[in-house]
C-alpha cells in the first residue's frame, strides 16, 4: 500500500526505514529485524552510562516502530497517513477488533468531522479583473492627420472598458452555503453594477440546489432557481429558470443542460435556452492526460455558429498547453490560437491571437493567480492586416522570453531557496536530535561491525570501505555548490550479513546510524566495497532499493 508519508514525518521517524524492511513485510520478517536491533541497541549490553542511556533511547524507538508494525491497526492508520495519524483526536474510542478497512473508515470520519470544523470559518474567494485595450491606432492610423499636431506621432492607446467581478462562499452548515458575488463594468464611459446572493443546499449524495436573488442599475432585480440531479453514473441535468425585471417588464428565462459520459474522456453536452436569447446547442468535449477536443453547434437568436477547438498539453513540470479553434457563423468567421503555462507555483500565463472577419486582429493575455483571473484584450485592427497579426504572435513570445529569464526565473530560484531555508530552519532542533541518534547508534555499533568485519574477512565477504550518504556535486556547471555529505561507513557495515547488504525502498535517512545532512535537497548514497577481494562501487538514489554485492559494481583493475 503507497503511504502518505510527507518530509515533515520523514524528519520524524519512518519505521519501515528504520527496521530496514519492505513496505509489504510479512510479521517474521519485522521480528528477524526487531531483534537483531535488539541485539544491538539492548541497554543491558553496555556498562557505560553514557552509553547505556544513549542505547535505551534507541531502544525505545525501534520498540516503538515494531509495536506499531506488528499490530496489523495500527500499521493500516500508518501506512495511509504517517506517525501523525496515530495521534488523530477521537482514537481513543475506536475499537481494537476492527478491520484495517474499517480503521482507515473511521480515520476518514474522524479527519471529516475535523474538516467540516474548519469548513465554518473558511471562504473561498475568486475573482475576475477584465482590462479592455483599443490599440487599433498602433496599426491603422491616418498619418497627414497628426503632421500638424503636437505629439501626433504617438499612436493613441486607450482602455476603453473594464469589468471587476468578486464572489465568496460562506458555508452556513455541512450542507447549506450562501453565495455572494458582485460586479462592476464600464464601457466607454457608461457603467452599472449588479450584486446577487445565492444559497445552496446539497439535498443528497445526487444532487444539489440553489436559490439566487440579484439587484443592478443595468438590468434590475432578479429572481432565480437551479438545479443540478445526477440521474445516473453516467448522465445528469441541469435545470435553471428566472425572471428578470425591468422597466420594460418581466422577462422570464429557462436553461436546461443535459449531459452523458460517452466514455471514459467524452462528454456529450444538450443544451436549450428559452428567453432573451433563445437557442439550442450541442456539443461534445473529449479531455485526456495529452488533449482537449471540443465540437459545439448552435441554432438560436441572434447567434448561430459552429465551433471546433483542439488543445495538446505537454508533459512537461510546467504545463505548458498550445490551442487552435476555429468558429463560424450568421456573425462571421474567428480563428484563435495561442498557448499558455505554468510560470510559478500558483501562476498560469496565456496569450491568445484572435483573427476574424468582420472583428479584425486582437491579442488577449490572460493571468490566472490562485483563484484570481486577470484578462486583457487588446483590438488591434479593425480589418485583417498581416503585420497586426504578426506582431500579436511574435511579440508576446518575445516578451514572456525575456520576462522569463530577467524575472520569472531569478523569483522562482529565490522562492525555492527561500522555502528550502525555511524548511531548513523548522527542522533545525529535529535534525540536531536525529544527529546525536545517529552518532549514539554508531558508537553503539563499534563492536558488532569489529566482529561482523571480521567474519567477512574469514570468508574473503562484503566489507565496506567507505560510504557517504547526501548530496554529491558532480555538473560542473555546480561547482560554486558545496557538498553535504555524511560517512555512513560504520551503519552500513553493520547491515552486513552473510555477506550481503539489502537496502529497501525507503528513504534512507532512517536506516540506524543515518540522519538527513541537507533537509529538502536530493541525496544519494555512494558505496565504495570489497568483495572476494575486488572493488566496488555504486550510487544509489536516496528511496531507490540497493542490494550488494553485484557484478555490475565492479571497477575495472585497466580504469
């Protein structure tokens, strides 16, 4: 079973690491290594008293790791959710009989209650800021009409409408939420506002509904209804009635969607509106891990179009996506393209190119920032002119290069070593205790790897040499970078038996005699060994399996 183990409990205790066992170990297997860290650690064995104590508290904690491994409970809760899930309010009351299953059941109960209490003192804003750009001068201007003109040369850039909208979410109870969103436009120098509250309720595991009253100067109150209904796994509908008052009267308005998974990636969409703006479509969206692909056509009043999109997303750690569609119809014909991608950890950057007959050339720059979304359209040309359209492609990717590598790179390097320096610093007092551990355990060590080493030697076996463990330097490109590496020569000798040396699948700045030199930075560990008398040595990844000795490892005697 994949765990949940985070770095925080990694800096913690990972028993599976500390006992040096797979994840699936059966119950010998935690016995054969209980015990021979017993044997080890036992405070009986040393008459030192400083020794001894060191040696009780490490005693203690592979106790505690067996005690938790072995009871198939208690292992089920770790194995999900780490050290920390053990110590989960309301434990107490679980009974002991109960299945794994039915434990993880009620952690995840437990953690809902916990979840639901934050719920009630939770909101989740989003928001929209829309800047609309008239550039059209850039391009297609009268240059006589500025030859007499002081600063005529300059073209003229204008914004000329602006639209803010904010919503937040209020949950009342476990099932009931208030809603309310507001929003501002201008356009040309006229503007309004509207503000809507909207209460929720989730009626069943099936659906939900929802009330919606709104105020406005542009188009007045606003009573309205919706409702969703999964009517089975595969197939749901949505509802929507309202009525709009004006000084022109009531103007009522039905939207109806019905939608079918078609497969695994495909969804159908129905949709008919009845109203102000009455029309049917229909359309289908297929989404997969490398695509998007949507086919929509409509038949309504005023407009009736059909539209094709295709989307590729890139697998690569930024997200990068590049899109095309094409949309026709009684408006005119619009081709878009454009890409967008993932430039910090909460930051998504697109452009768009919109060319069409009769709207002309725009370029529209969209910012999504967590829940907030930033959006500039800039109209270009009022007609297709091959250099407005060459300039809204070649400039924006000229632009994010440079912003990219003067800005974007230099904060996200700064951010990264800001949040490892603050990862560093919390874990500061964890890894000093983990450090005095680890030299305790290799100092109690000492005399079984004496004895180990020198059964080894009888049998021409596996010694180990030298061995370090954390991050190695290699790039040149690196070399300003100073190595942070520990010797774990002592520890990995003392895992020795019958001449080999089996490291599980685990990070290894649990094994005995390890701590973790460099907190949030990649390690590794370099093994340099003897083995019927001929070198070895090998790298391994820090959670990748290791098993020595093996021919593979060997130094040619020519190199």
């Amino acid at each position: 079973m994949a765990s949940a183990l985070d770095d925080d409990e990694i800096l913690n205790d990972d028993f599976y690491s500390l006992l040096n066992v797979r994840r699936e170990a059966t119950q010998d297997e935690l016995k054969a290594a209980y015990r021979r860290l017993c044997m080890l650690y036992h405070p009986d064995k040393h008459r030192d008293p400083e020794l001894k104590r060191q040696a009780e508290q490490l005693f203690n904690l592979v106790h505690e790791a067996y005690e938790v491994l072995r009871d198939p409970q208690a292992r089920a809760i770790y194995d999900i959710y780490g050290k920390r899930g053990l110590d989960v309010e309301g434990w107490e009351v679980v009974e002991r009989k109960r299945t794994p299953a039915e434990i993880r059941e009620e952690y995840e109960r437990l953690q809902k209650e916990r979840e639901e209490r934050r719920l009630q003192q939770r909101t989740n804003p989003k928001g929209t800021i829309s800047v609309g750009i008239d550039a059209t001068d850039l391009f297609d201007q009268y240059e006589e009409d500025y030859e007499d003109m002081v600063g005529g040369g300059v073209p003229h850039v204008e914004i000329n409408k602006m639209h803010i909208s904010q919503s937040i979410e209020a949950p009342l109870t476990t099932k009931d939420t208030a809603i309310l969103s507001g929003s501002l436009s201008t356009h040309n120098g006229n503007g309004g506002g509207t503000i809507n509250l909207a209460l929720r309720r989730v009626t069943s595991a099936k659906g939900w509904g929802e009330v919606e009253l709104g105020a406005g100067d542009t188009h007045g109150p606003l009573l309205g209804m919706k409702i969703f209904r999964n009517l089975t796994p595969r197939f749901f509908v949505t509802a929507q009635c309202g009525l709009q008052f004006s000084s022109r009267g009531v103007r009522p308005g039905v939207t109806t969607v019905l939608a079918r998974h078609l497969d695994k990636n495909t969804m159908g969409y129905l949709q008919w509106r009845w109203g102000i703006q009455s029309s049917m479509n229909t359309s289908i969206v297929r989404d997969t891990k490398s695509s998007h692909f949507t086919f929509a056509m409509q038949l309504g009043i005023p407009h009736t179009f059909m539209m094709m999109s295709y989307q590729y997303k890139f697998q690569d750690d930024d997200q990068t996506k590049i899109k095309g569609s094409v949309k026709s119809g009684f408006f005119g014909t619009v081709v878009e393209y454009g890409a967008e991608r993932k430039i910090s950890r909460h930051s998504v950057l697109g452009a768009t190119v919109s060319v069409g007959v009769p709207q002309g050339v725009s370029l529209k720059i969209k910012l999504n920032r967590a829940s907030q979304t930033y959006f500039f359209p800039i109209h270009l040309t009022d007609q297709i002119l091959p250099s407005a359209v060459f300039y809204a492609t070649v400039g924006p990717l000229v632009f994010y290069l440079a912003i990219q590598q003067l800005i974007i790179r230099p904060y996200v390097r700064a951010q990264k070593e800001e949040d490892l320096e603050k990862q560093q610093e919390s874990s500061a007092s964890n890894i000093a205790r983990k450090k005095q551990e680890a030299e305790a355990a290799v100092l109690l060590m000492q005399e079984s790897v004496r004895r180990i080493i020198e059964t080894e030697e009888s049998r021409m076996g596996l010694i180990i040499l030298n061995a370090w463990y954390g991050k190695f330097v290699t790039d040149n490109s690196r070399k300003h970078e100073r190595a942070k590496v520990i010797d774990v020569t002592v520890p990995l000798q003392c895992l020795v038996k019958d001449s080999k040396l089996i490291l599980t699948e685990a990070t290894k700045s649990g094994l005995p005699g390890f701590y973790d030199p460099c907190v949030g930075e990649e390690k590794s560990l370099k093994v340099l060994y003897q083995f019927r008398g001929v070198m070895h040595q090998v790298l391994s990844g820090d959670s990748e399996p290791l098993r020595i000795p093996k021919q593979s490892h060997r130094i040619d005697a020519d190199t």
